[in-house]
C-alpha cells in the first residue's frame, strides 16, 4: 500500500467516522463479509466531471450482477442480478437509500467522497449501514470505481465491506478498503474489456 498517499488514510477515517457512531457495543447479530459487484455505469456526462449515475447495466449481460462474496454475503449465488438505485449523485455527496440491494440485502449510502476522478479513472469511497436477512444494522465501507473504456458506459467495480464491532477496528477496516481500492484500479488499469468485466476476482 506505499502506492498510496496518506490522504487517503484522512478521507477513508473521515467516511468511516459517522459509521462508529453506529458501533457502541458487540453484537453477534452484525454483518461480517464482503461483497463485490461488477457491470458498467452510464454518467450524466463524461467520466473526469461527471456527477452522478444515471443508470446502470452490463455491456455484456444488461445487468449489474454479484461477482464475489464472502463471510454473511456467500449465500448470495454468484451472477445475481443487484437492483441499483439511480440516479445516484456522488458529487456533492448525496445520501442514497437502497443505493444496491440483493439477495436479501440492502446497503444505505450515507455519505460518500471522490478519491480519483480523471479521464481514465473514478473512485468514490464512502459509509453506510448494510441490513437484512434478519442481521443488525451493520456499518459498512464503500468502494466503487470506473474506467474509461469509452462509448456510452464505463466498466465498474462496487465493492461493500461490512463493518463487524466484535471482530475488527477501523485500522483493520481501512486495511481491507485498501486492498479492495488497489485491486480495482489494477483490474481496471487492465487494456482487456474482458478481464474488467469478469466474475473472477482471485
């Protein structure tokens, strides 16, 4: 992670700062896992100022899908269709209910920050509570990133980490975000469409 500048450090605290307010004693009803979702974004204008997502799809399967699960999120079957609130606005940032939901689940976004923007790359890292399935409201990391692939959509990677209070502190939580942001910039530095838009994310 040397790649990154501290400011990073600074802007993921800040997202996560509001969700320990969430995070007051260890309840075994909380979420621990990960979920990755893949598809493409279609912005309200071109990727280095856009704004917002105005809809979102699959160039290759019309769809926004599940591509990687772990911990309370693997009963979810890979390839799941996710709904996907839009549009949604990332710039300023804007609370969005329902921003995915899927398998049972869904994710609030309660506020969000724009790490990357510029004619290649997006990402916007932000916090919200993830729910369902009969678990507590859980504190959760956001990531999501798109690359410039050109024409109408941009491939895309949203990533959600739950935050679990009796399992991990926000240091470790910013460690995971980091390994999820570094992993989604080399997938979508890849020149092949193929490999950014793909199920597998070993």
């Amino acid at each position: 992670m040397k790649n990154f500048p501290k400011t990073i450090f600074t802007v993921l605290a800040a997202g996560l700062a509001s969700s320990a307010l969430f995070t007051q004693e260890a309840q075994a009803a909380k979420i621990v896992g990960t979920i990755g979702l893949e598809g493409a974004a279609r912005f309200d204008t071109r990727i280095f100022n856009a704004t917002q997502v105005v809809e979102w799809r699959g160039p290759d399967i019309g769809f926004t899908r599940v591509g990687y699960t772990t911990g309370d999120f693997s009963g979810i079957p890979l390839f799941t269709e996710a709904a996907m609130s839009a549009p949604w606005t990332f710039n300023p940032s804007t609370a969005t209910p329902s921003l995915w939901s899927v398998g049972g689940f869904t994710f609030d976004l309660l506020s969000s920050t724009i790490f990357v923007q510029n004619t290649s790359e997006l990402i916007v890292l932000g916090s919200g509570i993830v729910s369902g399935n009969g678990f507590d409201p859980t504190p959760a990391f956001f990531a999501f990133a798109a690359a410039n692939v050109g024409g109408e959509f941009s491939s895309i990677s949203a990533f959600t980490i739950a935050l679990a209070p009796d399992g991990g502190s926000t240091v470790a939580l910013l460690g995971m975000g980091l390994g999820v942001i570094e992993f989604i910039r080399r997938k979508l530095r890849c020149p092949c469409l193929k490999c950014r838009i793909s199920t597998n994310f070993a």
